[in-house]
C-alpha cells in the first residue's frame, strides 16, 4: 500500500517559525519579494515519465491554435458549444450567476447536459483540432451550491469554529461527490484567506483570522476534494479538482476593500497570509487562483515574483495557475481582452468570461509574433494537460456517463451528505451569553421562533446560494433543507411541546420562551463591503422585537446569522441568551440539535465552538480590545453572568454608501436629487410637488408600499431627473461582473421617444440605454441596466458624479421608489453597444 501523504506538522512549523515577529519593516521596494524567506513545501507526486511522455506526445499533435485555446477559460453566459467546436478553449466555468440555457437556477440535469454539450464540442475534431476535454469548473464553495437540492454546508466563517480537520476533509469528499455527479469537475475551493477586516465583504469565505486555523484546515479540504496523494482515491472519478484561492492576501487589504491593496510588510504576507499554501501544496492541490487584489500596489497577476519566484519554484507548486474573473484586465498597460504581461508573470490559464474571444484573438497574434514566448506557452499548456491526465478525463468518456453522474439522484443532497452538514451546524454554533443557564430549551413547552431568520433558508445559507448574491430565495427554492424555525418545530412537536413559527414575533398564545433569530442578509464579493461594523445602522427593529418579547416577560433566545463579527452589544445585553449560528447553510436541525434538550431532559449535543474571528467590542474597526477574543465559547457546563456590556457603537456619524441612490423616493445621504428642464435649468427640490421652471418635468409624491416612499414623474418636453454624488463615485470594480443599476419603478406611459436611463461621469461623459423594451402599464418592477452595458456605452466607470439619470420627452409618465446597485431584476434591460 502507498503511504499516506502527511502534510500538516512540517507546513505548520514553516508557519509558526515564520510568525514571529509580525510586522518588522523590511525597507527597500515595499513589493519586492524575497524568495529565500518563504517557507518551502512539497509537491507530493513524484516525477511521471508515462505521464511526461503522454504530454509530450499530444502537445506535438496540437497547433498554435491548440495551444492557445488551453490558456483560456470562458464562461457559460458568453459561449455557446458550437463556438467551443470552432475554438477548443481549455476550460468553461459556470459563474455565480450563470446557469444552463440562460435560467435563473438549474437541476441536476440541466448540468449533466450542458457538461456533455461542451464535452462533445471539445472532442469534435472535424475543424482540424486536437481532441482534448474541457476542465469544467464552478464555484462550490459550501457545497455544490449552484444546483438545486444540493446539500448546503456552512459557510467557511462558521467551519473555522469547529477546529476540526478531520470535518473538513468530509466535507470536502461530500462536495466533489456531489459536484462529479452534475458532471462538472473543478470547483474553485478552497479559499485560504486570512481575513484581517471583517469590512471585507467577502470575509465568510475564510475560515478564521487565525493562519495557524486555515493551515490547519487546508491541507485536509484539498485532500477531501481530489483524494490522497499516492492511494488509490487521488483525482478518481469520485473527486474535483480543486483551487487554492485567491492567492495571495486577499483577505489583507487595506480597510478590507474587496480586490483592493494588502498595504502590509512582506513579513506579515508571509506569516499571515500564505500560511495556507504551503499545506494546500503538500496535500497537491492542482490549481491554484491568482487574486484580483493587490500587494503594496502590484496586482497579483503583475507580480511575477509571487506568482513564479515564490509559487511555483520555492513553494514547487507544479500544477497550473488560473486567474480571476477578468482580473488580468486590472494589470496596468492591460485589459480584458488583452494581457500577455500576465502569462509572462506566471499565469497559465486566464478566466475571461465574457471576454474569451477578444483574448484569444489578441494572445494568438502574440504567440505567434513572438511578444509571448513559446516556451511560457509550452510550460502553461503542459501544466494544464497534466493536470487532465492525472484526472483521468482522457478516458473517462462524456461527464454523464461517469460513476456518479449515473447514480445523482442518490448522490445530490444525500441523507448522509446532510447527515454531515448537519453536524458541521452543530460544531460551528459559538455561545457567548447563557445567563441563569436559560439553554438549553425544555421541547416540553411552548416555543416562539421569531425574527427575520426564523424561517429563511435563503438568511441562514448567506451568498454564493443558487446565484451569486444568494438574493432573491424562498423556501421553495430548496427542496429537502430546514429552516431553523422548522427545525425546532420539529424537535418540539416530535417531544409533546407547542412552536410557533411568527417572524414578526406577534404570536398566539403567550409562550415560555422565544428564539428571536436575526442577522446579516445574503450578499457576495464587493456588494458586502461595508464601512464599520456596525449591524443594520439606522435599523433597530430585531433590538426593538427582543426588548418587545423580554417587556412582555419572555425569556429570549437570540440567534445570530452572520458572515462576519459585527456590533451587536446593545442585542446581547437584550437577550437572556445569545448563539452566533453564523451562516449555517441548509441544515437548520443543527441549531435545534444544540438548543434543545432531549425529551428524556438530557443533553444531547453541548456547544462545541469557540471563536476563529475575535468579536468586536465596538463597531470602529481595530481601535479596542476585542469583547470576546479568538477561542472564546461557552459551554452548558460553564455558569456564565455576562456583565452589561458597552452600548457606544464607537462610530459617529453616517456612512454614504456608493451602492444605494434612491429610498423610498428620497435621494440617500451624500446624493442630490435634481430636475432638469428643457432649458438646461436645474432644480434641486426640497418638496413635493415640484417642477422644472420651464415646466417640462413634473414630480410628485405616490403611494407605493406605504404612504408617499414614492415619486411621480410626468414629462411635457425633453427633460431628466437626476441623483448626483457628493463626490465621484469609482464603480469600476463593481461593473466586473453580474451587478446592475436596478431602479423600483412603473412605466405607465411611453413617449413619442423611449426614454433612457444611464450613468453620468462628467461634461460630455455618459452611459446610458434606452427604456424601449419595457412596455408601459405592466406594474412594479425591478428594472436592470447591468454595469458593463453602461460602460460599453461610454461611461467612465472609475469617476461616476451621477450614478443615475433618467432622460425622457413629451408624454412619459413613471413613478420610481428606489434605486441602487444589485444583482437580481425583474427585467434586465440588454446592452445594445
């Protein structure tokens, strides 16, 4: 028998070697990397002359076109199988918003037949091209969370609590299984960021601020995902590919600015922030992700000494290299459809997702000009087949053909899949208040679950949840999942006990007790980033639906979902108890698991969880110890009085948010609503009703969902109606992707013109499209203008003054409620440039 590969004690010594002192100035080029100061690892398979040959034998066959197409990844929404015949890219991915045919969700075996149309496309050799099949990968980041029925893990954030390895390493198993059978097979997981600033809006996806935690968890999740190195399991068809993302300190930067600038030391970037890799590598991950961030102002795929020197040569990472969602674009002299600065950094496949064509063209020209050399060409091109051949999909056949893909409907979400997730819930949950020992619950009585979260699969699962945003859900949407509130119901009824399930907290009959369950709503990447830690600001209601309960005299259970730690003092002093459940996915029975006693009166499952983040005792960022620190938790065994703890958020001051224009039909703070007639005359108005002095715009107040959050607009010339920034606004990290300017409005009539809606970015700088596709006196609805289709219009993305306006003539009439930034739309409105 192989002997099993054993990653973990050399990787964390690297690592606790490496960690003291944090923080020494290092002088010189705050970028320059010094390869002989990063700690070493160890691909784990050993050299392959079958496998070598087998390269060397099918990159002999390939054109330059051949070899062009393996360094590029496109995505779903933008190319179709029959461009995938003409082009033979190496792989596709699916995004978080990018489902097969165009649909909002997908089955199982939607995903079956896609993967097997790009197989087939792949494998058509009649244009004159190599046979080789696609990677297909997806971002299964808690589970195969992109399909419907799937099995949802909690989120990274709530694994960290566990402190436990060996959890992972099922889990891992759990999603590849899970993945395979949909016929895809990368998933881009792990994510080995250590976050620094929970601001980031992507600080869910890392396991702990703690480095010592996510190396202690990364070599177990890579193993679980692709198998062991050197048995029998290692990338069988039971398995993923998996990533190692997003290297490197992305959980670092500055203010905790999503694809921002990690302004910190080389030290603490080695000590902090690669403590992952090392053990990723030792457990041989086969790819490895390029960050969209920065390091003291280079772009990760502009750092040839990370992504080379250090990557692949000190850290002997022999598998490929992919970027991130167009993140080549953001290197300096680049774009998206252009980049040969980073292949030459080490980059060996680009993720262009929309703009695959474009780079193709422009790399193939490079390649054989020369600006690219053929040997960076011939070194990405054969990291990426090996990394094929050890998957075995030369011979594999069509995805759903496969072991899995043939028994998915046992696979996907399984009762032993749930069994585990289940069990995650459990370990994750962290108890910071339990006072006059209120926990655990008597099943026996009656039991109020109330608050927001009580019965929101959708709350509890957080982003990347069936689209990207993981906005937008119901229940309904989950086939085979609880909820929280369902859970406890369960559990109480099945014990003889009375639950009420009342968000709004208005119930029945008076109970003995009440889970008030709360917390962030779902949001993915940047459109999480926020300025303080501050829980809702300016919304009390889930505070004020506690002190509601514990006036009337009821003992109060607060159930916290978050991604992150944030400032919550003024709810747990209102509570008589106080769990952090985190993100905790489709399992909701997990909560009930702990909560509750067994109908015999004993206790079943006791917290397990202790602190991977330490949480805040206010909610200005680094300026206080913290209230609760790194490894606190408590038990049912400790006899706990929480004092009274401070209510000074430690923030003065409201934040002007560039995501959020229009509530309620009042510009937000830091934006001006303004109308602008025919004659070029502005008016910024302090009341309704008002009017352009030429009289060629109208506004007035309306009822929408409650008494005048409305306003009505009714044009008798060419005029536009306006919200203008206080400064210029920098949206251009948000116009990568899926997100839109949604506008809440009623188009009740059309003018002679159709009316358009865009960005302004200055004299003679606009984006805009017209309202021509959406017919007049169909109601409320969401209306979209994705971001990229502004941009492609002219708008320059970077120095945004209006983030909307609304230009129209004689004859149109609309009311509008809100306008922000999104990702979900009742009608996306179609770029037309």
């Amino acid at each position: 028998m192989p002997v099993r590969h054993q990653p973990s004690t050399r990787t964390l010594l690297a690592v606790l070697l490496a960690c003291a002192p944090i923080g020494i100035a290092l002088g010189g080029d705050a970028a320059a990397v010094h390869p002989a100061r990063w700690p070493k690892a160890h691909w784990p398979l050993p050299s392959d002359a079958v496998l070598e040959r087998r390269v060397h034998a099918l990159m002999a066959k390939m054109s330059v076109e051949d070899k062009v197409g393996q360094l590029i990844q496109a995505d779903i929404g933008s190319i179709t199988p029959a461009q995938m015949r003409r082009y033979h890219l190496g792989s596709i991915l699916a995004g978080g918003n990018s489902k097969p045919g165009g649909g909002r969700f997908a089955m199982v075996a939607q995903w079956k037949a896609l993967a097997d149309a790009f197989y087939r496309a792949a494998m058509d050799t009649s244009g004159g091209h190599v046979a080789i099949p696609p990677l297909l990968g997806i971002d299964a980041v808690h589970g195969d969370n992109g399909t419907i029925g799937a099995t949802l893990f909690p989120q990274n954030s709530a694994l960290g609590n566990a402190h436990d390895p060996a959890l992972m390493r099922a889990i891992g198993a759990a999603t590849a299984a899970e993945v395979r059978a949909t016929g895809f097979n990368w998933s881009f997981a792990p994510t080995l960021a250590v976050p620094q600033d929970p601001r980031w809006g992507r600080a869910y996806e890392g396991y702990s601020q703690d480095p010592r935690v996510v190396a202690s968890y990364a070599g177990p999740v890579v193993e679980g995902l692709q198998g062991t190195p050197g048995t029998h399991d290692f990338l069988d068809d039971a398995h993923v590919i998996a990533s190692a993302k997003h290297f490197l300190a992305d959980g670092g930067t500055k203010d905790g600015k999503d694809q921002g600038d990690a302004e910190i030391d080389e030290h603490t970037l080695i000590a902090v922030h690669s403590a992952g890799y090392p053990p990723a590598i030792d457990a041989g991950v086969q790819t490895v992700m390029a960050s969209f961030s920065s390091w003291n102002g280079v772009k990760m795929l502009g750092n040839r000494g990370l992504l080379t020197d250090v990557l692949k040569r000190r850290m002997d990472f022999q598998g490929f290299v992919v970027g991130d969602w167009n993140a080549h674009g953001q290197v300096p002299g680049c774009s998206n459809e252009d980049c040969p600065a980073a292949y030459d950094n080490g980059a060996d496949m680009l993720m262009a997702p929309d703009s695959w064509r474009g780079l193709y063209e422009h790399t193939l020209a490079e390649v054989k000009s020369g600006a690219i050399p053929m040997t960076r060409v011939n070194d990405a091109v054969a990291r990426i087949l090996r990394v094929k051949f050890r998957m075995g999909l030369f011979t594999a056949g069509a995805p759903s053909t496969q072991p899995l893909a043939r028994d998915s409907d046992r696979i996907v979400g399984s009762a032993a899949h749930r069994a585990l997730a289940r069990r995650a819930v459990r370990e994750s949950l962290v108890l910071l208040k339990n006072d006059g020992n209120l926990l655990p619950l008597d099943p026996h009585r009656r039991i109020l679950v109330a608050g927001e979260g009580a019965d929101s699969i959708s709350q509890q699962s957080g982003g990347w949840t069936l689209t990207w945003q993981g906005t937008g859900l119901t229940n309904a949407d989950f086939p085979g999942a609880q909820s929280i509130g369902a859970g406890i119901a369960e559990q109480v009824k099945a014990a003889g006990g009375e639950t009420e399930i009342a968000p709004d907290g208005r119930y029945t009959r008076k109970p003995d007790a009440a889970v008030v369950v709360f917390g962030e709503t779902p949001y993915a990447e940047f459109q999480g980033d926020i300025p303080n830690l501050l829980f809702h600001p300016g919304d009390d209601h889930d505070l004020d639906l506690i002190r509601r309960l514990r006036a009337q005299g009821i003992p109060v259970v607060a159930v916290f979902l978050c991604g992150r730690p944030l400032w919550v003092n003024r709810e747990i002093n209102a509570a008589n108890a106080f769990v952090i459940a985190w993100l905790p996915g489709s399992e909701g029975g997990g909560v009930a698991d702990v909560l509750l006693r067994k109908p015999d009166g004993q206790i079943d499952h006791d917290f397990r969880g202790k602190l991977a983040f330490a949480w805040p005792r206010s909610a200005a960022v680094g300026r206080d110890k913290p209230q609760f620190p790194l490894g606190y938790g408590l038990t049912y065994a400790d006899h706990v009085t929480l004092p009274k703890l401070p209510e000074q958020s430690g923030v003065s001051g409201d934040e002007v948010r560039v995501d959020d224009y229009l509530e309620k039909g009042k510009a937000t703070r830091g934006y001006a609503l303004a109308l602008t007639g025919a004659d070029g005359k502005a008016l910024e108005p302090e009341a309704t009703p008002a009017a352009t002095a030429d009289g060629s715009l109208r506004m007035t107040a309306l009822d929408y969902k409650a008494q005048e959050d409305a306003r009505r607009l009714d044009w008798t010339g060419a005029a536009s109606f306006s919200l203008a920034a206080a400064s210029p606004l920098d949206l251009d990290r948000q116009t990568n992707g899926d997100v839109m300017l949604v506008a809440t409005m009623r188009l009740d009539a059309q003018g002679a013109q159709p009316a358009w809606i865009g960005m302004r970015c200055g004299h003679d700088c606009r984006g805009r499209v017209a309202l021509g596709g959406v017919p007049a006196a169909t109601g409320w609805q969401r209306v979209g203008i994705p971001l990229k289709c502004l941009r492609a219009a002219g708008a320059n993305m970077r120095h945004i003054v209006e983030p909307f306006v609304i230009e129209a003539d004689k004859g149109t009439q609309l009311a509008i409620s809100r306008v922000a930034l999104g990702t979900n739309a009742d009608r996306v409105i179609e770029c037309t440039h």
